[in-house]
C-alpha cells in the first residue's frame, strides 16, 4: 500500500514472491550511476532485472544495499525483492 504497509499471505497470487541477494562489481568511475539509481529509487519505485538462471525480467525493489570501494572496482551488496506493481 502508499503508506508502506504490505499484504501477505500463504496463498494466493503472490504468495510466491522471491527474495535475490545480488553482488554487482562495477568499476570505481562506474560506481555513482548505480548509487544514483538506487537511492533515486529509494526502495519504493520498482524497477525491471533479469534474476540469474533466468530468461524473463520482473520488477523489483531494493529497500537495502551495502558498497566496498577498492582501488579499481567497487563492489555493491544488494538485496532485490520481488513485487507486483
């Protein structure tokens, strides 16, 4: 819902809704569109990604992430869940 409640239950059409923890390595220049996109997100506004193993994208959120800056790459921690907008 708008006000950052959710609905839940066993079962149901969305009852199967998937959790991703992703680790993207970019390079260090690379590095502020992605923290770009994820804050301008924000972790309310959905966005389209491929899950691994698969051939169909889905829309996901991303409410939490974590980034190790190294000399030449930096490295998000990501946790992607699934929704239905």
């Amino acid at each position: 819902f708008g006000d950052g409640y959710e609905q839940r239950r066993v079962t149901g059409l969305n009852s199967n809704l998937k959790k991703y923890s992703v680790t993207i390595r970019t390079k260090r220049q690379d590095a502020g569109y992605l923290e770009d996109f994820l804050s301008e997100h924000n972790g309310v506004k959905a966005f389209l990604w491929t899950p691994p193993y698969g051939y169909r994208q889905i829309k996901v959120v991303c409410r939490k992430w974590s980034v190790k800056a190294g000399l030449l790459k930096t490295t998000f921690t990501a946790m992607f869940e699934q929704v239905v907008v």
